[in-house]
C-alpha cells in the first residue's frame, strides 16, 4: 500500500508531491474488510502541488479512488496511458471525478511548484513502469518504483540505461528503490524465456489447459496467448480482472485492438484439445475465477480428469494456505498441478530486481544516498547494507512514518510522524483500531451470547432471562443445545440473587448476569465470547 510523499521547503511552508497512493489486501485478521490503505492524516491540509503514479499495480493505484477526496486538494493526478486508463475506472467506482487526472507521455516531465518530474521507463510485470526523476533546488532524487532489468520484456521498451546514466553523470542526490529481492543473488530473468517455456508446456498438452497468472502482467498474458495459437487453442478469458487488463491494454494500443477471445458461454463447445483458459486466481482468492471452477460453481467453466491447470506466477508469503487448498481441490477432482518448480524451463520470473540487478542499477545512477523502501523490515535494512557495499557514502533505513531529511547536511530520520491504516468497512474508511472490526474478530473466534430480561418497575421479573447464542457447537458436532442449560442456569440464578433494588439499575443488572455468563461459557465451552444483555422495562 505504497505512498511516498516528498516535501520541499521550511516547515510553515512546505509544499509537497505525492507518489503512489496504494492498497493492500484483508485477510483472515481483518475479517469483512478487503481493501486497506495508508492513513494521509499527516498530509490533509499541507499544500500538495501533484500526485504521481508510478505503474498500474494495485499497492500503487488502488487507493486513489478512496484517498483523493479525504486529502482535500485538487492536485493534478499524473501517469503514463495504460495506467491513467485503469485509474480512470477506479475513480469513476468510488465517485471521483476523474477530470483531475492527467495522463503523460512516456518520457515525459512535469513542473509541480519546485518539483520537476520526468518519467524514465524501466521494466517491470506490468507495461509502463517508470522511476520518476525528481528535481528540487536541494538535489535530484530518483525513485524507482517497481523494477527488474529485463532486455526483452515483451512488451514496451527496455529499461532506458543510457537516461538512467546520464542521470548519474548530473548527480543523484538520493536513490529510493525497490528492496523485494534484496536477498536473491544473480538476475531475476526475463519474460523471453517464460515465453519459450510456456510455448513448450502448452503444446505437450493433450486436453483442456488452464493457465493462472496475474493479470496486470500483461507481457505474461501475451505470452501465453501466443502460446495457445501456436498449439492451436482458441483462448477464453476467464475473470472480471483478465477482461479488465486486457481491455485496457487494447485501449492504448499495446495489445491489438482486434485481438478476439472465446467468450465463457461458448468454450464448452469448443474440444477440449483446442481451448486454453486464461483465468485469475492464482492466489487462491476464494472468488476469483480459479476457485470457482475449482469448487465447481463456475457457471461457465468445468475442468475434467485429465485437463491440467498451469501456475504461471510465484506464491505470494501469506497465500500459502489457500493456494494449496485451491490445488489440492483440483487434484482431487485428477486436474494435474503444474508449477514453476516442476519444470524444467522457467514459466515464471519475478518483476523484481535480485542483488545483481540492484548492484547495475547503483552502478549507473551513483546516488550520494541510499533510501531502501518497498519490503518487509529484514529487506530494507539488508538493503541498506548492501549499497553500502556498492560505495553508496550513505544509506538510511525508513519505516513507515519516517520523516527523512535528505538535505541540506547529513542525510537522517528527523521525526516520525502519524502513519496509520484505514480499512474500508463497507461504505466507509476506518482507523485500523476500530471497534467494529474489534468486535468481529472477537465474534469469530469466540462466538456471541444474547442474554434478555423483562422486569417491571417493582424490581420482579415478569420474564426471562432469555439466553441466544451463536458460534456454539456440541461435542458431536451439532448447534449447541442441551449445554445451553448451564448458561440459562447461569443467567437466571444470577437475577434470583440480585436484591430488588439492584434490578431497578440497568447497568447492575447487565453487569451481573454478564459476570455470570462469562463464567459458565467458559466453564462449560472453554470460550470467552461476546455477551450482550438487554434489560427491558415493563
């Protein structure tokens, strides 16, 4: 859920630009919240001359739809085509008006108040990756983005080392860059010999193919498209997602705009021999396409003993789980399971620069700073390390928050400042504390107790109390019922107890039998759910 903000000039008058302005995913911790974004509460109120997009992946341009309004500026958004084109939608989903986004060319540069921005391609698994050139009277910083060094991507121009260097001949002040495959040594490989791979892969099979990959990676997409015509399989999107990329792509001309797919309803009639599915899901995303026909739910697709599925991407840490449910799931239904590590030439690589990568791209830029961003904490700072390795006179290791002088003097964290989540609940973005999410996540692994009582005015119960639960079960597997007698036993004895006076407070009467509750529950469920009791006045 990246964004980076850079700022310019003393403290009461800063002015700033903003690059990237990302989501992450929900997971199992966060249960009912599938978007999360990075809180700008620093920002509102600052003045923000533009905001830049650095490529179209969703850590980089999911949140624009959500966070734009809440920073209350009317900042110019700036990308390249393809990306400008995928924004424009996620505006339009969330409401924003999209007159505020403004695409560039290629190469192209941009004056925001004492910044000038030039985009400079790189390579990466998405088209029009760039770093961003950012000029300022105190320096030039270079911000990478995302990137790997790939000769033959594919799709685009390869990565501009002749700017990337003259870059360096000017001076680079500081270099914010990618840390993702700090550890890996050597090169991440090119999308040249995922091709051939798949190219290979695709023609020994004899029956329906199925292919997941991520879907933003349209070289990869491409590829396997010309795969299957080569081995004489008509082609069938399947998944929002894949539609989505695609049309995009063909929108701004990098995939042709005549290029035809097999629509879902049709597919069956085509044999199986002659037809390759291109579907999302290779995360194991429960309603991604993948899962569905893994479930047998797809109400278009069905996969056969015999047919194979072929994972053209890595598993991303913290996916584990469901990719393998997902896996076993078809395996069980004798859909045979193809991965990188089972074949002998690569059908994936990363998009991401490995050690080597890195150690060519200091070589070129020599920036005087190393700002290591863009993975978790044991990448940054082992980042860090290494450029200094590479001759870098300084290397600062950020977390999220850091404030990071870069000039004048020493480069140093001076201040950390506010840098929550927000999580979209429904309609609305709340703080990652919020007591709604709070009380889910203890609704899901506790269960929840409903208690309820009438009493009159005199202080005698004219009914209950009355005990509900749910997320109860019995030893042999079934809703809890006859262990709810302990609970009853619980509640009501706790009202017997209680003086006539104290069942003339509310609060008393909810705490009591709350007290009670909680006791049995645990005694008899070895659970500590969430109690409600209601007391109602007759």
């Amino acid at each position: 859920m990246n964004l980076n903000a850079y700022g310019y000039g003393p403290a009461h008058a800063r002015r700033w630009i903003l690059v990237d302005v990302g989501v992450t995913f929900g997971s199992l911790d966060t249960p009912g919240i599938d978007l999360i974004c990075a809180d700008p509460d620093y920002l509102i109120g600052e003045q923000i001359d533009a905001i830049f997009l650095t490529h179209a992946h969703e850590d980089h341009i999911g949140a624009v739809g959500l966070l734009y309004p809440r920073l209350q500026t009317k900042a110019p958004i700036y990308a390249t085509p393809f990306t400008t084109e995928l924004v424009r939608s996620k505006m339009l989903e969330r409401g924003v008006d999209p007159r505020w986004l403004k695409p560039v060319a290629l190469g192209g540069t941009v004056v925001a108040g004492p910044f000038s921005v030039t985009y400079v391609t790189l390579t990466h698994s998405i088209p029009e990756p760039n770093a961003l050139a950012i000029e300022t009277p105190a320096g030039m910083i270079l911000h990478t983005g995302d990137w790997k060094i790939d000769p033959d991507p594919q799709i685009g121009g390869p990565t501009d080392i002749k700017g990337l260097t003259a870059l360096g001949d000017r001076g680079v002040l500081a270099m914010v860059c990618d840390s993702t495959n700090v550890f890996e040594e050597g090169e991440s490989g090119s999308e040249e010999t995922v091709k051939q791979g798949l190219i290979e892969l695709i023609a020994e099979q004899k029956q329906a193919v199925a292919v997941t990959t991520f879907a933003s990676n349209v070289a990869r997409v491409k590829s396997i498209i010309e795969a299957a015509e080569l081995a004489g399989r008509s082609v069938c999107l399947v998944g929002r997602s894949m539609h989505r990329i695609t049309d995009a792509a063909k929108a701004v001309g990098i995939l042709p705009r005549n290029m035809e797919f097999v629509n879902e309803a049709d597919a069956s009639s085509i044999p199986a021999e002659n037809i390759l599915y291109l579907c999302t899901g290779s995360q194991g995303e429960a309603r991604a396409a993948l899962a569905r026909i893994a479930r047998k739910d797809h109400r278009n697709v069905t996969l056969h003993e015999g047919d194979c599925v072929i994972f053209s991407c890595r598993i991303i840490p913290g996916n584990e789980r469901e990719i393998f449910q997902l896996q076993n799931s078809l395996a069980d239904q004798g859909v045979r399971i193809i991965t990188p590590r089972m074949v002998k030439d690569p059908i994936h690589v990363s998009g991401h620069p490995c050690r080597g990568e890195l150690q060519r791209m200091y070589q070129w830029v020599r920036p005087e700073i190393a700002v290591p961003v863009h993975g978790e904490r044991r990448h940054i700072l082992e980042h860090a390390a290494y450029a200094k390795t590479l001759q870098v006179p300084q290397s600062i290791a950020p977390r999220n928050g850091s404030l990071v002088r870069l000039a004048p003097g020493k480069a140093e964290i001076i201040d950390l400042v506010p840098a929550g989540r927000l999580y979209l609940d429904g309609k609305f973005l709340v703080p990652e504390g919020a007591q709604g999410i709070n009380e889910r996540r203890k609704l899901a692994e506790n269960g929840f107790v409903l208690a309820s009582v009438v009493i009159d005015e005199a202080g005698d119960v004219i009914d209950g109390p009355v005990v509900v639960v749910r997320g109860f079960s019995e030893a042999d597997g079934r809703l809890a019922d006859e262990s709810l007698d302990e609970l009853d036993e619980a509640a009501e004895n706790a009202v017997q107890k209680m003086k006539r006076k104290t069942r003339l407070e509310d609060d008393l009467v909810e705490r009591e039998i709350g007290r009670a509750l909680r006791k049995a529950c645990d005694a008899t469920f070895g659970r500590r759910p969430m109690i409600d009791v209601t007391v109602l006045r007759s």
